[in-house]
C-alpha cells in the first residue's frame, strides 16, 4: 500500500500529540493546576483523533478505492476491510 501524499502531516501530528503528552506528564509530576492539564490532555486527544481520522480517510481514498476498482475479485474482501477500518473513526 506504501506511503501517501498525507503521511508526512499524519506523522507531524502524531510528533506534536507527543510534545503535548510528554508536556502532560511534566505538568502532572509538577502539580500544575488540573484545569490546564485538562487542557493539554484535550490537545493530545483531539492531535491524535485528528491524525487518525486523516489517516483512515487517505486508507479509504487511496487503498480500498483503488484496489476495489483495479481487481473487482476482491471486491467484497475489501467492502468488509472498509466496514472494520471505520469503526475507528470515532
């Protein structure tokens, strides 16, 4: 399936979602106040969320669409790969 034109900003975020999560536990460890640790956790999970959603949606555009069209043996094989891989979109 190899690499797309979106996994370079896939990984950016995945690399900021680490900076907010590694900035989280230092907050925790140091006692901040929990409204804004609540806040930074909120940044990790909406960075993450988003990445993840992007990534699935590329998977959708590029992988299954292409292979469903260009071998239509596989056909169902890849309706049921669509069905799994959307349950992660929430």
């Amino acid at each position: 399936m190899g690499k797309h034109h979106s996994h370079p900003n896939i990984i950016n975020r995945l690399k900021r979602a680490k900076g907010h999560l590694e900035k989280v536990i230092e907050m925790i460890e140091s006692s901040e106040p929990c409204l804004d640790v609540a806040q930074q956790m909120h940044a990790v999970n909406k960075a993450i969320f988003n990445a993840k959603q992007t990534y699935i949606k590329d998977h959708i555009d590029h992988c299954l669409d292409k292979e469903a069209v260009s071998d239509p043996d596989r056909l169902e094989e890849k309706i049921e790969e669509f069905k799994e891989i959307t349950k992660y979109l929430n």
